[in-house]
C-alpha cells in the first residue's frame, strides 16, 4: 500500500502544494462512495456486466470474465463510473447488502458469506488455552441460471464438512433436476435432487476435511438452469488453535 494513502480505505492524500488537488480529492470520494454502506449487485455474475450504471458494484467471483474483471482478483469489490471500473479491496469485516439474495454479507479476510452465518455458531468445547471446537452452519440462498452456479456457500479452510442441506425455494426451470457437490465432484451431497418448491435434500457425507476455501457448486441435469432459487446450507466443524502468547 503506499504511503500516499490512507492505511484502511486506501483514500489518497492530498500532497503539500500539490497541482490539481481536485483529482486526488474526488478519487478518493468515489471510493467511498463505493466503500460507506455498500449495496452490491451480486457476488455470483461472474462475467464482467456490459453496461454498469454509475457508481454500480459487484463483488467479483473467482473465475470472472471480460475486461477488466478477468484480470482482478477474486472477491474485490468492482466499482464503475464515468465509463471506468475500480478494484477495491475489502478488508475482513468488511460487510455488504447483496441484492440479489436480499441479506447482508461479511468479508472474512479470504471470502464473502451470510453475516447471518457468522452467528450460525456453537463452541463444543474450549481449551485453558483457547483452543476450540465449533460446530457452525454456512447457509446461503443461490439464484440459478446457465449450467453450473458456484455458489457465495463456501467451505471454510480447514473445515471438517459433516453433510451439505439443500431446499428449493423457487421452482426451478430449465432443468430436470441438479447435482449438489464442489468442483471436480458435482454429486458429493446430492444428485438428481427435485426442482420443484419446497423439495429438499440432506446431503450427509463422512466428516471431510477442506484445506482450502471451497465453494458448494449445483449443477443442472437434464437441461441448463433459466430461473429458481437455491437455499444451500453446509453443516461443518471449525477449529481455533491455542491463543497466542
């Protein structure tokens, strides 16, 4: 980060007799006009939109396509005006309202979840030390379109999954039914699952530990997804080491 800006939000200062104060001054405006009481788009698109209002953000999935999302990286919020798309990095704690699934989300340092999640918590059990065992729920509502979502229902790192939950709650069209798993294993929790309102899976698994922040993917069958929505919820063991010295 340089030392020309501020060391949170990254707002640029203004430089002692500095030309054109203006510039620097309205840059860092946008920014917060981007960063106060962010509403965000979706965090799903994951192909760069093609004409943006002013001021419009998204939060950029991994895997994104075109322009200048192609070459972000993954969860930074994407900014646009006066015909200009800005890459603005959350930092953890950051929270936003994502309209297209009409709740709010936490940036956790490494990914974007449900801050109704971050409360979906319970601890089982606590050392003298500080170390912990959580039994927690990440739960999300995935709208769904084209033949695969990567869902914002993500996998912590060095979770131990113990089954991921399903409920249709908007029939889905397009489809004859879908897959529930993670990429390179579409069925893992579920597959031929009902696409009609209300069908629901409770897709058990034997305790699997993820190494790295893992997206749940719903795969469609029989046909793509054109419209319905998704509840995914996965059920899983956190862990804390011992507190620091």
């Amino acid at each position: 980060m340089s030392d020309a800006a501020t060391p949170r939000l990254s707002l640029p200062y203004v430089a002692a007799g500095q030309a054109q104060k203006h510039v620097t001054v309205n840059e860092g405006l946008a920014r917060l006009d981007g960063l106060v009481q962010p509403c965000v788009i979706s965090r799903t698109i994951a192909i760069q939109p093609a004409n943006p209002a002013d001021g419009a953000l998204w939060i950029r999935p991994a895997a994104a396509t075109g322009g200048d999302w192609a070459s972000a990286p993954a969860q930074r919020l994407m900014r646009f005006e006066a015909g200009a798309w800005e890459s603005i990095a959350p930092a953890a704690g950051f929270t936003a309202w994502i309209v297209d699934e009409g709740q709010m989300a936490v940036f956790t340092g490494s990914a974007w979840v449900a801050l109704s999640s971050t409360f979906t918590s319970l601890t089982a059990a606590r050392s003298p030390f500080g170390a912990n065992v959580r039994i927690e729920i990440v739960e999300v509502e995935a709208s769904l379109t084209g033949a695969s979502v990567v869902t914002a229902a993500v996998i912590p790192a060095r979770a131990i999954v113990l089954g991921v939950s399903t409920r249709t709650s908007a029939a889905v069209t397009g489809a004859i039914s879908y897959s529930c798993g993670v990429a390179g294993e579409t069925g893992k929790f579920g597959s031929s699952l009902g696409v009609a309102l209300n069908a629901s899976n409770i897709g058990v698994v034997g305790p699997t530990a993820y190494y790295a922040d893992t997206p749940v993917v719903l795969t469609a069958a029989g046909g793509s997804f054109v419209s319905g929505k998704v509840r995914v919820a996965i059920q899983l063991l956190r862990f804390e080491a011992p507190a620091a010295v």
